[in-house]
C-alpha cells in the first residue's frame, strides 16, 4: 500500500488532506508553537532538517533529525493529542526514516520501544552508544522517566 493509501486509511481522508513534507520557512512558527505546547525544549538548530504533517493548512506533526557528532539523531517528534491514535505518528516516523542516508540513532520513551521497532529502530545497550548520547540519556533519566538509546542501521542496496 502506499504512503498515501496507508494515510487516506488510517485517518479516514482524502490523501491530499493529511501530508508530510520537509518544513518550510514559514512553518517555524508552527513548529514552535507544538513544541511549546508539548514543553520540547530541545529548540532547532540551524543544520536540523525538519519534517512536518499537515492536516489541511495546518501543521499537526513534527520530527527533527539533527546531525551530531557525525551521528543522525531523530529527535523532538511530536503529534498534536487531538490527531493522536490515527497512526499519523507512525506515518511520520516511516517518512522521516526515509529520508536518513545511514545509521540513526533516537532516544524514546521506554513505552515507544515497540513503536520505533516498526520503523527498524533496535534497542542500543548503553555501553555501545556514542558518548554523547550516553551522557544525553543519563540527564533524561535524572527526571525520573524511563529512556532507551535505540539505533536503525542503515539498509545498504
């Protein structure tokens, strides 16, 4: 099934109405706007690349991949509560797993292994994981919430 089959199926609309897409000059605001509402303080630096999921005219989900330490890293992806349970996430996280040229590495919620196991990540021990990622995790931690360091390898053809 395609991308666009998948989504006019999970969500119920005309595939024309729900899209991801590379983020836009004009969408930072939006971007913003769902961080804040989230409290994703991780911000969005000038290399980030930026994919969204509209609904309509309006931005309803982000993902960032940033490149760290010569390491690509999915991070702050987020859906709106009200478009959640629609498989929207699920769809965002396939699209921005296309757009990765090599390895990745994401550190989600423990509850989200399952979730970033359908888009080939694989659960990472510790130890194996760049340093900063390690050190990266530890603070996570610190609050109290259970994180995991997961990596997808990149398929070669």
């Amino acid at each position: 099934m395609t991308l666009d089959r998948e989504l006019e199926f999970a969500v119920g609309l005309a595939p024309a109405a729900v899209t991801c897409r590379p983020a836009g000059p004009d969408d930072g605001g939006s971007v913003l706007r769902l961080y804040e509402e989230w409290g994703y303080g991780g911000g969005i630096a000038a290399g980030d690349v930026l994919r969204v999921l509209d609904a309509g005219s309006c931005v309803v989900g982000v993902v960032r991949l940033t490149r760290e330490h010569a390491h690509t890293v999915l991070r702050g992806m987020y859906v709106s509560p009200a478009w959640r349970g629609r498989g929207l996430g699920r769809l965002l996280l396939r699209d921005s797993v296309a757009q990765l040229g090599g390895d990745a590495y994401c550190l989600p919620y423990a509850h989200l292994e399952g979730f970033c196991r359908q888009a080939g990540f694989e659960s990472c021990p510790d130890t194996d994981a760049p340093a900063f990622l390690r050190d990266r995790v530890a603070a996570y931690r610190w609050t109290g919430k259970s994180y995991l360091i997961m990596r997808r390898k990149h398929i070669r053809d």
